[in-house]
C-alpha cells in the first residue's frame, strides 16, 4: 500500500493555501486588481486607482473627454492684419524720376535720353535698429511699417533732390512675417516639395525645418502644411503641434483635417511642428498576443483592440476580467465618479473592468473608444491557477508514485 496520501493532501492544501504566490504568474488575478485599489495605512485606506466597471452610461461619458484644441487654445480664426517690414526681412528699392538727368536717372545728351529714368538700390537687410539707407536720403526707418507708407516717407525725403521721384519698395525674404516648420514635413524627408525657400528665395535643405511666409491673404495651418510639402508620415500617426508666445497645443492632425474650425489662421512668429507618434496600446495576460499593437487606423475600439491582440484564450483567461489600464484628467473622473478621492491630482489613474462574460458586453467594447498607450490586461481564471497549483504538485509526487510503484511490483 502506498502511503503518501496524506502528504499528498497535506502538500496541496499548502500550495493552494499560501503557496500559490510563488507560482508563474502574468500578472494579478481579477481579485486581486478590485482589492489592490485601496492599501491599508496608519490613517486608514488610502486609495491607490480608481475602478469603473464600463456600460453604457461610462461610454456616454468618456465621449465628452476633453481634448486639445486649437481654436480653443489660440481663439481668434481671423486672419492677421496686413503685414508690415521687419527686423531681418531683405528689401529692394527702385526709383523713378520724371526727366533725365536727375540723381537716380541717366544724363542728357544732345536732348536725348541716353538711358533708364530709374535706378535700384540694392538688396538691403532691416538692420536690428529697424532702418535701411537710401542715397541722398540717409536712413529710413521702415520697421513696423506698412511698404505703401515707406514709398512715400522715401519720396518726400527726396523731394527737391530728385525730379518727382517715385518709389517701389519690394520685400524679397519676408522673415518677420514667416512660420517655422520642423518635424515630420514631407520636405524635411525627402519626399515632396521644398519648404518655400524662406529666407534666401532657394530651396531649403534636408534638415527637417525652414521658414515658411505667410501671404498678404492670411494663410491656415493646413495651407502653411501644403507650402512645407505635406507630412511624410501617415496623417493618422501625425500630430501638429502649435506655439504661440508662452502657449502650446498638440492635436491630432486627423483632428484638423475633420473639423475646420480647428484649421486656424497662423501669425507671424508661430512654431509649428509635426510630430510622428504612432498610435499603440499594450496587450497583456491571457491574451493571444502580448506585445505593444499599433492602431493602424484613426482610432479603435476595445473590441478590436483584443481582436488584434488574438482574442482571449480559451483555457486560460477569466472573461470577467478584462482591464483597461488609463491615466485620465480629473475632469473625466469627477464626472463619473464624483466623490474620488484622487481627483486633486490632474491625472489619475484608472482600471476600466469589463465582465465579457455578460453579451451586453460586447455592444460596450465596441462603443469603447481606446486612447494612445491604453494598456489592455486580461486576467487568468480561478481555475487556471488550480491547474497550475496540481502541475507542480504532480511534478513533485510523480517520482514518489512511480518509486512507490515499482516497491509494490517488486513485494
């Protein structure tokens, strides 16, 4: 007779009682998510994250999250007024004269003209002090003016000098009233048009940036784009970052393009970057797949977010316990759960709980939208860990079997 049933018992007993925490494991049981929200302390328990068990009602809720805006951030969507020369923009001025023989124009000769009645000052920089210079009329001061008014300051400057002098000021590189681009734009990869030759009137190199400026129409972010080649990257993995003097905003440029209110007018000065940020979540647990997944779309939903990840095993995962792990703003938080107490902190954690176990579930998860880094876990079941718990046991008792087997053969 074989005498290890007790032991055996006794062994088991041990392994499921306090012994199953050595076990492999893929991360905590359902059970051990809803009690982990709370930890116990001298004042009492402290609440760690928020659970939200998701329906109907949550989803409503979450389609109210607050997102970055443009129009929200930079408010006003009309266009800038007329631009006016800067510090470091490049003018040419001309000069007409009414007769022959003047400062700016050929000499007579034998009561003919013998040449142009104009003459061209070369290409000039606003130098820091705001002027230019011009002959016979010393330094103008032409920053923060409009070009029709520095024709005229310039004519009456030369009036008596030259013969009913007559002015063109033409802005060649308007700098100070010009957007910088960086990041992903098509022509700092290669592909595509190059950026607007910005300051010298030639084509901008391979260093993902230049200077686009801005027509005397007003120009939207979406135009500014255009200018700069287009995105290289895939508009739904784009997103468009705007600074304006102290304030910045980051949106999807799917965003953009859905919604024109958000295609807001540019001002001279804005820095507008394009960054690459694919859109991926992390699948975890009983999962098919555990690795991060990127979107490969605008936007899924938690139904496809575990189609992707292969589903949940059938041997293996707990249907009541599929999480959704997610630092949301307090906003969102107060507003489905008033009275958390980690609503003082901007973010705050979230686990979002989905019993699939229940069919209305599978409405949810399709309504469910996932955000950029969600992390999806999927818990084992109960069961799972017995199956485990009887593996090791079997492990250990088999020798001690087939030892006892092999004693009763031999008597």
């Amino acid at each position: 007779m074989v005498r290890v049933g007790m032991p055996a018992v006794l062994a088991v007993a041990c392994l499921i009682g306090g012994c199953s925490s050595f076990l492999p494991a893929a991360g905590p049981t359902a059970s051990a998510i809803a009690d982990g929200a709370d930890v116990a302390t001298d004042q009492g328990l402290l609440a760690r994250y928020e659970i939200i068990d998701v329906d109907a009602a949550v989803v409503e809720a979450l389609r109210g999250r607050p997102l970055d805006s443009l129009l929200a951030s930079f408010g006003d969507r009309r266009p800038s007024v007329q631009p006016v020369i800067g510090v470091g923009d490049a003018v040419t001025v001309t000069i007409w004269e009414a007769g022959s023989g003047g400062l700016f124009s050929a000499p007579m000769m034998g009561g003919l003209s013998t040449g142009s009645k104009s003459s061209s000052i070369p290409e000039q920089i606003v130098a820091r002090d705001g002027t230019i210079s011009v002959p016979y009329a010393g330094r103008i001061k032409v920053a923060g003016k409009r070009a029709p008014d520095v024709q005229a300051q310039i004519e009456q400057e030369l009036a008596g000098k030259a013969i009913q002098p007559q002015v063109l000021l033409t802005v060649n590189s308007p700098l100070s009233t010009s957007v910088t681009v960086l990041g992903e734009a098509a022509a700092a990869g290669g592909g595509g048009a190059r950026l607007a030759a910005a300051s010298r009137g030639g084509p901008v190199s391979n260093l993902g940036g230049g200077r686009v400026p801005l027509t005397e129409k007003g120009d939207r972010l979406l135009d500014v784009i255009a200018t700069a080649g287009g995105v290289a990257a895939p508009v739904n993995e784009t997103f468009v970052r705007l600074s304006r003097g102290s304030t910045t905003a980051t949106v999807p440029l799917t965003a953009i393009v859905s919604n024109p209110r958000e295609n807001i007018f540019l001002r001279p000065g804005d820095t507008l970057t394009l960054v690459r940020d694919p859109q991926t979540f992390l699948a975890v647990g009983a999962t098919g797949a555990n690795y991060e997944i990127p979107f490969s779309a605008e936007g899924i939903t938690l139904a496809q977010a575990l189609a992707k990840s292969g589903g949940l095993r059938d041997f293996q995962a707990d249907p009541a316990g599929v999480f959704v792990f997610r630092f949301e703003p307090a906003s969102v938080v107060r507003r489905l759960h008033p009275n958390s107490p980690l609503v003082s902190s901007n973010f705050v954690p979230v686990v979002y709980r989905i019993n699939m176990r229940d069919p209305n579930s599978l409405f949810v998860s399709q309504a469910f939208r996932m955000r950029n880094r969600d992390l999806v876990y999927v818990s084992n079941a109960p069961f799972t860990e017995v199956q485990k718990v009887l593996s090791v046991f079997s492990t250990v008792t088999s020798p001690i079997a087939s030892g006892a087997s092999l004693y009763s053969a031999a008597r």
